[in-house]
C-alpha cells in the first residue's frame, strides 16, 4: 500500500516538471527555494532544492514536531510544569531567548510559544529535557523522525539551530517537514500564527512579518544566522474552488529580514494567481470495471489508493484527458490495491502525468474447473 502510494506521489511530481514549464518562475532572491502546493503535494516550482544548508532556527520544527508527538503520546502535558536547567538558561546568551530563569518553574505550553514565536533557544533545550530527559536523548530523537519522513539530506546536532556542522537540511526536506507539521498537528500548528507572546513581563513579536501582511499566512518559522542568511518557511491557505488551497513557501540564504519576507510573499502569490488544484478522482472511485480471468468474479473494479489531488497551471485542467492503459490479461488471485495499470493524462495530445491504478477490491482463485475453462478460453483469444 504504502509503494503505491508513494508511486502516486512521484508521478505526480513528474507531472510538475512538465507542466509547470510552460510558466517562468518568478526571480527569488535567495540561495535556494522551493514553493510546495500542500493540497496535492506537488512541488511547483525550486531552484536548487537540495543544496545542502544551514537551517538555523528552521531546526526548532522539528523540535516542536517531537513534542508535539510526545504530547499526542501522553508523555508529557500542556500543563506540567518543569524546572529549567542552567544549561537551557544559559544557552548562547546573544542568540533569541524568551528568558526563563531556574528559579521559576515554566509550563509545557509556555516553552511551545516560546520556541515558536519567540525562537527562544533557551526553550527548546528546556523542552528537549523535559521530553527525552537531555539533549542529545532529544537529538536523536530528531533524527529518528527525520529518518522516518524520508528527509535523507537532513541531521540534526541540537534542538535550537545554532551553527554546527553536523546541522544540516535542504529547501525540499523542510518543506515536508513543515507539511507534516500541518497534516499531523494541526491543533498546535495554530501557535505558528501567535503575533506575540509575554514572559517573563517580557513580550516578543513573532519574526514572521507576513502575519501582519497577509491574513492568509498562518505560519511558519523564521531563521538567521551569519551562514544560513535569513531564511523563512512560510505557509499560507486560501480558496481553491470549493475549498481551500494551501501552499508552503521555502526560503533560504536571503540578504536581510526585508528580503525574505518580500520574497516569501513573492512566491506565494505566483503559486496562487498561475496555478489551480483539482481533484481528479476520489480515493476508491472505480474507473473502469475489466474482465478478469480465472477468478471467483468475472469483473473486478479498479481505480486509486487515495485520492487524486493534481496542481496545473490555470487553464490547463479542462485540457486534461484520460487514458487508461491496462496489465491485460488480469488473472486471479488479485490482491487489494495491487497495480493492474497506468492512467495517463493527455493535454493537446501529450502525455503530462501518469498515475498508478490499483485493484480497488481482492479477487480469489476460481474452482479448479473455472481455471481450467478460462485457461482454454484465453488460449483461443
């Protein structure tokens, strides 16, 4: 299941490749970028996605992944309190902060808005502690997530992002990380969109000035480092037909916190104004209903193992046209969600996506006798 699934999403961003040439990216000022469409999961478009660079703060993402997982998982909780190491108070004391002090105790939730909004390093380390118990527990905790999304150009060496050669990622890595941020928290994601936040009787803004430049952007994180530059992610949703559209725009290696902002709302508005997001077909929606030999049916209906979700330039969808080509012949048994074919989609005559079609329901060996009479029936065809 999970093959077919990952062959649908590589299709579909072969589809970006040829589509998408037909429309120049937008000039960005940055050392790479990439501009994700999170509703399909398509990349529309990137310059350099997989130079290796420095994260910076974008590295709290996965800080706040990991304990956004360990609150789901019931090992810590918003409301506990924990004591802040001298370690955590005294991380870097020239980088971001949101100042929490070993005499006074801070709550989960406090650390969550303080990492977040304020980019405190010192609260991802205290949240690192009170999730793994240390630092480097935490760490390879990072990674072991890291691994699992598949995000092979990326390691973490801490929790906050300061320079280290071992704290490394790419344009396309953190903009899947930022995905599964949104698709798996989505009640925490909300903090990403907090304007400021006091602690301490100290109140920050968020570092995101698109939270004040466009209501569509909700998120995500800034970063900045003399290596790194500045650097932004940023997500933004807004409607696409009957629903709602949401792109994530990746950054890196700007000149300034001007130039990345600008350039961040740059992408995001070319990706909304030239592209559009349909839905071609519906997860379990049967496109055809073959003949199949040797098998307790004599039909079995096919179709996809999730929903199709395409990202074209505007205009292009009502060009697109289908055309199925099978494994023929099907012979049982068939197993559920097996590939049994390809569906093309055809514009102006040429192929621009190709998507797996699976058995949408399993298929069991006929008798010995029904076998035995389709074998002669598909030696006479």
């Amino acid at each position: 299941m999970k093959k077919i699934i990952a062959a649908l999403a590589t299709s579909v961003m072969l589809m970006t490749s040829a589509v998408a040439q037909t429309l120049p990216a937008p000039t960005i000022a940055a050392k790479s970028w990439l501009l994700l469409d999170a509703t399909s999961g398509q990349i529309i478009a990137s310059q350099d996605p997989n130079a290796r660079i420095e994260p910076a703060s974008l590295t709290k993402i996965m800080t706040a992944y990991v304990a956004f997982g360990a609150l789901r998982d019931k090992k810590i909780a918003l409301g506990q309190m924990v004591n802040v190491s001298t370690k955590a108070w005294k991380v870097d004391s020239s980088s971001s902060k949101m100042f929490i002090d070993p005499a006074t105790p801070v709550s989960i939730n406090d650390l969550l808005y303080g990492l977040m909004v304020q980019s405190g390093n010192d609260a991802a380390v205290a949240l690192a502690e009170a999730v793994a118990g240390d630092e480097s527990a935490f760490v390879v905790m990072m990674n072991k997530e890291a691994q699992r999304m598949g995000l092979t150009s990326t390691h973490f060496a801490n929790p906050h992002g300061l320079p280290s050669p071992e704290n490394y990622s790419t344009a396309q890595d953190l903009s899947q990380l930022a995905q599964h941020v949104i698709k798996d928290f989505p009640e925490f994601y909300k903090i990403d969109s907090v304007k400021s936040f006091t602690y301490n009787k100290i109140t920050q803004q968020n570092r995101n000035r698109l939270l004040w430049l466009d209501p569509t952007v909700d998120g995500m994180k800034t970063g900045h480092t003399e290596a790194a530059g500045f650097c932004m992610i940023a997500s933004a949703h807004r409607p696409n037909g009957s629903g709602e559209r949401r792109l994530i725009s990746v950054v890196l290696g700007t000149s300034s916190d001007q130039v990345r902002t600008q350039e961040s709302q740059k992408l995001l508005n070319w990706g909304f104004q030239n592209f559009d997001t349909v839905k071609l077909y519906s997860k379990g929606q049967a496109i055809a209903t073959p003949e199949i030999w040797k098998g307790s049916k004599n039909a079995v209906k096919i179709g996809f193992a999730q929903d199709v979700m395409v990202t074209v330039p505007k205009g292009v969808a009502a060009k697109m046209k289908p055309a199925l080509e099978r494994k023929d012949p099907l012979v049982a048994p068939l197993a559920e969600n097996s590939r049994v074919g390809t569906l093309k989609m055809v514009v102006d005559g040429k192929p621009m996506l190709e998507l797996p079609v699976v058995a949408l329901e399993p298929v069991e060996q006929a008798s010995i006798f029904g076998r035995a009479w389709d074998s002669i029936r598909l030696w006479l065809k």
